[in-house]
C-alpha cells in the first residue's frame, strides 16, 4: 500500500482532466455513469469493468459484504487513476467504489476506460482495476449463510 503522505503526487504532466471520474460512493452505482463520463468522439473503444458482489469465497456461502473505506481512499483511487493516465496517456478514465452495505448481485467497483484503439482500453481497464485493487485503502465484512463474518482487506 502507498504511503498517505505520496497519495496525489504524482508528476504534474498528468493530463488530470483525462481523469473523468475517481471516487468513492456509499450509494448504489452504475457502469452507465462510467461510461457516459468517458464518451469521446475519438474513442473507438470503451471497455467496462463491473466488480459484482458474488455468492461464494473460497468455498463458503455469502450473503452480503459490507465495505469500510480509509478517509484517505478517495484521494488514493484518484492517483490510482492517474498513474494509469500517465502510462496510457491516450485514454480517458472513469472509476467508482462502492461502500457500504452490499448483496449477493449488487455492484461493488464501476469502472469505463475509453481509447481510439481497443488494446490500449484493455489494458489500462485491466491495469486500472489491479491497482485500484492493490493501493486503495478499503476493506470487508463479509457475511457468510452459515451466520459467520469475516474481516478481508479488499486490497489484492
């Protein structure tokens, strides 16, 4: 995980306003708004990724999850996405992370990158959600069928 204090910092050559959407909500979310935040008349290519809430962890049944998020997550799914601007320089970017309490089929993480070429939007979309996933500060309870919980970093 970064250290708080390097959150926002990266290099100021960053096209920010590539960034269309970095946040985290505590009310439902949708893939619609990510992908209307990156429409582009140049974009050849949107690709989405929807992080859902799914029924089972390594073999246990789950009946909903709720997430917890550092008050530093905001600023840090904001340079998550900045970092991928930066390695994609060509692509717009849109991401959201549900908190909160959730169920089995609710949406979790939002996200839309747009690009004139599909490979470039597949690959910062597969890199923007690893890192996300890696260095944004947030965790969950999951509720399991059998009336167990368990606390996991969402990180990873």
């Amino acid at each position: 995980m970064p250290d708080p204090s390097d959150i926002g910092t990266e290099e100021s050559s960053v096209d920010r306003s590539a960034v269309r959407i970095a946040r985290i909500a505590d009310t439902a979310i949708t893939l619609d708004e990510c992908t209307a935040a990156v429409e582009d008349a140049a974009a050849g290519a949107v690709v989405t990724f929807a992080g859902v809430v799914r029924d089972h962890d390594e073999g246990r049944g789950v009946d909903a999850l709720s997430y917890s998020a550092h008050p530093a997550a905001e600023e840090a799914i904001r340079a998550s996405a900045e970092r991928i601007v930066a390695a994609h320089p060509e692509v717009l970017v849109a991401i959201v992370h549900r908190t909160g309490d959730l169920v089995v089929g609710d949406l979790a993480l939002a996200c839309a990158v747009s690009s004139a070429h599909r490979g470039a939007a597949f690959a910062a979309c597969s890199e923007l959600v690893d890192d996300v996933k890696a260095t944004v500060p947030i965790w969950k309870e999951q509720r399991f069928d059998d009336g167990s919980t368990e606390w996991v970093a969402a990180l990873g």
